[in-house]
C-alpha cells in the first residue's frame, strides 16, 4: 500500500446474487471508486468457504482525511441505479477506515486474514515486524479506524441495515495456507490480548484488483 489511509468492508451475499454482485463490483463499482480522488487503489478477497459468499474489499486511500472528504461524499450521496439495487442486499456488512498505523514487508500475499481488532497492539510496529518475519508472511498490516470520519451520514450509508463497525484491522498477507495458519498461532502467542478481542480468523483469496493508475478514466 502506498497512501497512509484505508477503508475495509466485510460483507455476505446471497446465492441468487451473486453474479449480479461480482459484475457490478469488477465492472463498475471499484472503478467508481479508485477513480474518485483520494483512491489509490482496490483489492477484492473472497472468504474460502463453502457454506457462505463472504467478501472482503480493501481500498488504499492518500490519506484518512479522504473518507470524508469532498469527492468520495459525493459519491456516497449519489450511488448509481447498479449501487442503488445491490446495496440493499449485502448482509453481515461490517465498514470501517483510518490510517495504517503499522506496515511490514514487501509486495502483496494470495491467500489472506483480515482480523477486525478491538484492542489495538501497544507497539504496533514491533507487531508487524515479528508477524512479517514468519516463513511465508509476505506483508502485515495494522490499521487503527477513525470512526467520525467512517460514520458520517449518506445515502448509500442509509440503504444498508445494521452496518458493523471494529476498532482496528490487522491484516496478514501469506504465500499459503500453511503459512498463514502458523503466522496465525504466532500472533495468538505474541500478542494474545490483541488477538482475544478479534473476529473469526477467516481465510481469503486473492478475487481481483484494480490500481488506479490503470482504471478506464474514461
């Protein structure tokens, strides 16, 4: 990641959905975004599992102050009829974004966790490091959330029901599976309290990104 900001969204989609969900994400809504200023770039994750479509989207931002800022509000307040008919329907929908406060590591892993933290690490730097330096672990990520800025009211905000909200991220970024299991119990050991207060350690693929510097701007 590039920017010092970030945004994060968790959400469920129903089977009869989801074609319609990955044409509207890979066709027009992350193009939407990373071509709204601020937005640097938009990483897309699906959850490996079988009895659930769980989504994880990444979005690298300049800075925090871009989650309220001018352009991406706009763009909250005037979703399109795509944005309109699909919002509505994603469940379990978690948002939050800040600043990374911790980065470790070079290039991007294929197989991911993406930990909603509620207690964030005293020396999240040290944290990142010893995570990053497990076999495997191509980078780790702390982010902390800024909650006025990820809560301020929209229209896109106000079709979904019961959005969550965390306290922080702490994503780990592997070569394998088996790599990221043994960063996983790393953590537990090195970092217990962070890890107590932190959401299922689900496991994701690599779905699709898009940089912004390589988006249809037209």
């Amino acid at each position: 990641m590039r920017g010092s900001g970030f945004l994060a969204i968790w959400s469920d989609v129903a089977a009869q959905d989801l074609t319609d969900y990955r044409h509207w994400l890979t066709r027009e809504h992350t193009t939407e975004r990373v071509t709204t200023r601020g937005f640097l770039a938009s990483r897309v994750f699906r959850a490996t599992k079988d009895d659930v479509n769980r989504f994880f989207i990444l979005y690298e931002l300049e800075a925090p102050e871009v989650l309220d800022g001018e352009a991406y509000l706009a763009r909250l307040n005037a979703p399109t009829p795509w944005s309109q008919r699909i919002m509505p329907r994603l469940g379990n929908f978690v948002r939050g974004g800040g600043t990374m406060v911790a980065r470790a590591g070079r290039g991007e892993g294929a197989t991911i966790t993406a930990l909603r933290i509620e207690h964030l690490p005293g020396h999240p730097q040290k944290l990142a490091e010893a995570l990053v330096a497990c076999d495997g672990i191509a980078a780790v990520q702390i982010g902390a959330t800024d909650e006025a800025r990820t809560s301020v009211p929209t229209t896109e905000k106000g079709m979904r029901k019961n959005e969550g909200f965390f306290s922080g991220l702490l994503l780990i970024e592997a070569l394998d599976l088996s790599s990221l299991r043994a960063a996983l119990q790393q953590s537990r050991a090195i970092a217990p309290d962070v890890l107590a207060r932190a959401s299922e350690p689900e496991i994701y693929q690599t779905m699709f990104t898009l940089d912004a510097r390589i988006a249809d701007f037209g």
